[in-house]
C-alpha cells in the first residue's frame, strides 16, 4: 500500500520510530504471554510461536520502510518470514491491536514510573541526608516573603522530605491504576477463547486485570492520574527550588563547582545555574497534564488515538522531565554545601516579636496588651519599654531556649526532630521495600518471557511456579 505523504511523516513513521526505541521489548513481552496462554489451551502453533517470539526478539527490528504500519505488523511479517503462515497467525487468534497496544504501552509508562520513583526516592535519601548533617543549624524562614521565625536546617528539610514522600505515595497511587493489564480483552468485547487474563496479567508483572473489557481498551484515567501525579511533583521541586535559589543568592547555599557557570562578562560571578534548569523542567511538569486531559475530554468511551498512542508521547516526555528535575535537584543538593553564617543573615530581635509577646503573657499581661506593648518597643525589643529585665529577656530570647520549648509533634525542639528523622526513615524504607517488591515482579516476568531454551517439561512448571508466587506477592 502507498501511504499518503504527510500521513507517513507525521503519523506512521513517527510513531513506528517511538515504537522502534521504547516499545519493542514491551512489544515481544506481550506477545510471548499471549502465545504462552494460547498454548495452555492447546491451539495450534502457540507453542511454535512461544519460541519464535523469543527467538525474534534478540534480533533487530527493521526501520520503517512504509511496507507496513507499525511494529506489530512488522513483528508479524518476520515471523511470517522466518517461521511461516501458520506461527504468524497463531499468536494473533483473537488479538486486537486495541488491547495489546493498551498493555504494551501501560507496561512502558509502568517501568519508567518506577524509574523515576527509584530517582525520587534517592532523592529523599539526600534531603534526609543534609538533615541528620546539619542537626541544629539555625535558620531564618520567612513568610510573606519577610523574616518570620527562626528554625533549624534540619526542620525545614524534614518538612520538605515530607512533601515529597507524599509526591511518592500519590506516583504509587497512580502507578496502581496504570498497573493493570488490558490483554485479552480483544477488541473490546473480550477475546473468543476462554483465556484466563488474571494469568496473563501476572505473566507480565501487573497487579491484575483491568477487568471490564471495553474498559480496557477505552478507559484513559490512567495517564490523567499519572499526569496528575508527575504535576504536583513538579510543584513540590519548584518550591524547594525557589528556596535554594534563594539562599544562594543570599550566600546561605554554595552549588558545586561542576553545577555551576560563569558570567560571560562579570568574571567575580559563578551561577547556581543548576537550580534555574532544575525549575524550569520542574515547572514544565505543572503544564504536562493539561494536554492529557485535553486528549480525553469530549470522547467517546471507546478505544480510541486521542487516549491511547496520543497520550503516549506527552507521558513519556512528562517522565523525562520528572528525571531531570529529580536528578538535578539530587546533584544539586548533594554537591552544594550549606552557610550557616548566611542562613542567619536575616536574624535580628524583630524575627522572636512573638516570643517577647509569649513572654508577657506567661507574666499575666493580657495578651493584646502584650501585643501592643511588643509593638511598641520595636526595632530592637528594648527591655524598658517591655517592662521586664535585659537579662531575663535575653534568656527567653535566646535560640536553643526558642527550640527546646518546641517540643510538639512535628515542631523544632530536639527531641521532636529526632523523632521526625526517625519517622522519615522509616517511611522511606517503606517505601522502597514496596518499590522493590514492584520492580521484582516485573524482573521476574521478563526472566521467564525472554527465556529462550527452557528445558523439556519445565516450561509449564516455571510458569506455573512464577504465576503462584506472584498470586503469593498479591
């Protein structure tokens, strides 16, 4: 067939060169499962097909040339070559490119979520590392971008670990929705053979089923929850970032050398440049989900481009990004180095007002006298017009004694932070024994699919062993 110029440029060779670098495994991953189930039944030629589909796989695929439309069918003319008619089309008795394309892109969009919760966890690891390394460290934060209040270092980082531990916990939510495999559902009334898709699902390391087979192959809330998800992770890095942009402006934070450039024309300058690329891909992910919505609004709840190969390229970027920020903010903060002495440039008697009103109230001063009177006396907290002596207001204002009487849930005092770094940490390894145990379904999976001699009578034993440990893992 002769394919229309401008529908090849911009529809069938760029999707057949994505497909070609990203999908081709995930391609072969779910082909092999559904050969490996259409044997179980005992067709004809699924077992043939098993092997020449694990054969084929360790081969390079063939550019697009226009001869056909995608990889599937380009997948299904080597076999038809190498291995005949019969094999070819055994593997496609009641296969839709409706439900496989739907898994095999769930299977990628899975693998590079987990990626990047791999990433974002490290990342974790390095705020929760400056923490414990900078226990103390007193710092003025701000609030309508004025000084506020003094804290420590290591209370604002604990605070901002857990920001992204909930980022974390809603990629896990939204990696749980994308984790379900559409395979069997055909086209989208279900496949006409009794295949056993809860099977086919563990086969290829899913959580299970999408379960209603138009479901399948039409529902897209899958990418919007991820898209949803990789958004409020760039939010999160973009305030953090603002943060440190900020201190290295005020000399409080020092990117590494190898994180920062020079000026072109003021040689005494050295950029934290890596702060600003970190944002500007962390604020890239804010507008990644509105294309996806886009892509879903106004369809019918059928299979359809819109919310299939349309919402692939735009997630797929959305990772990439997510990774860059992640990462940059990794680098940035693990080869930065933190200034006490700038950390503090903002301090003066104004930013413990309101411990001079606590103060007065502790005394008996009705608390909008003590206010008034607080008002009053500054700049400076002058004793005489506080009414109380130098020395007894320099005790209460001084810093440890401000931390140690915030000792609360979640507060600045000594023992409250040591309990919420021990509670990060916790939380952390939580976290990462649960990715573990996702990405070790997954290995496992893609050990037996790929698997190209088993031995004579094992093949159903190890499948059989893999599917019952991974109904264990469930």
């Amino acid at each position: 067939m002769r394919w229309h110029g401008v529908f090849r440029r911009f529809v069938l060779a760029r999707h057949y060169r994505f497909a070609r670098e990203a999908l081709v495994p995930h391609f072969f991953d779910a082909l092999t499962a559904y050969a490996l189930e259409l044997s179980r039944l005992g067709l004809p030629y699924a077992k043939e097909a098993v092997a020449a589909l694990r054969e084929l796989r360790t081969l390079p695929l063939p550019s697009f040339t226009g001869e056909v439309e995608d990889v599937f069918f380009s997948i299904q003319a080597q076999l038809a070559e190498h291995w005949g008619e019969e094999v070819a089309g055994a593997v496609r008795r009641g296969l839709s490119r409706n439900d496989l394309d739907l898994t095999v892109f769930r299977a990628y969009l899975r693998d590079r979520a987990l990626a990047l919760l791999a990433d974002l966890l490290r990342l974790r690891q390095g705020v929760l590392r400056q923490a414990e390394g900078h226990r103390g460290v007193a710092v003025v934060l701000f609030t309508h971008h004025r000084p506020a209040q003094p804290s420590t270092l290591d209370h604002y980082l604990l605070g901002v670990e857990s920001l992204l531990a909930r980022d974390t916990e809603r990629l896990f939510r939204a990696l749980s929705t994308l984790n379900r495999s559409p395979l069997g559902a055909s086209a989208l009334a279900g496949a006409p053979y009794p295949l056993d898709r809860k099977r086919l699902a563990l086969l290829l390391g899913f959580e299970g089923p999408v379960e209603n087979t138009l479901d399948a192959v039409a529902s897209g809330d899958y990418a919007l929850e991820l898209a949803s998800a990789l958004a409020g992770l760039g939010a999160s890095l973009s305030r953090f970032l603002t943060d440190l942009l900020f201190w290295a402006g005020q000399g409080a934070f020092q990117v590494g050398e190898g994180l920062a450039q020079g000026s072109s024309f003021m040689p005494q300058k050295q950029n934290p440049v890596v702060l600003e690329h970190a944002r500007i891909y962390a604020g890239r992910l804010l507008g990644g989900y509105h294309p996806l919505a886009f892509l879903n609004h106004n369809t019918p709840f059928t299979d359809l481009n819109d919310h299939s190969t349309g919402v692939l390229e735009p997630l797929a970027e959305m990772l990439f990004v997510a990774e860059a920020a992640v990462e940059l903010t990794r680098a940035a903060l693990e080869e930065g180095r933190f200034l006490p002495e700038g950390l503090l440039a903002e301090f003066s008697p104004e930013v413990l007002a309101s411990e001079a009103v606590d103060l007065l109230a502790r005394k008996g001063l009705p608390l909008p006298e003590a206010y008034r009177r607080v008002k009053g006396a500054l700049p400076g907290l002058r004793p005489e017009l506080l009414g109380v002596e130098r020395e007894e207001l320099l005790a209460w204002m001084d810093l440890e004694a401000f931390f140690a009487r915030r000792e609360v849930l979640g507060g600045v005092g000594p023992k409250a932070r040591a309990e919420a770094l021990k509670g990060a940490k916790k939380r952390l390894k939580a976290h990462r024994e649960a990715l573990a145990a996702l990405r070790a379904r997954v290995r496992l999976s893609r050990r037996w699919l790929q698997d190209l001699e088993p031995q004579e009578g094992q093949e159903g034993a190890e499948e059989e062993g893999q599917v019952k440990g991974q109904e264990h893992q469930e």
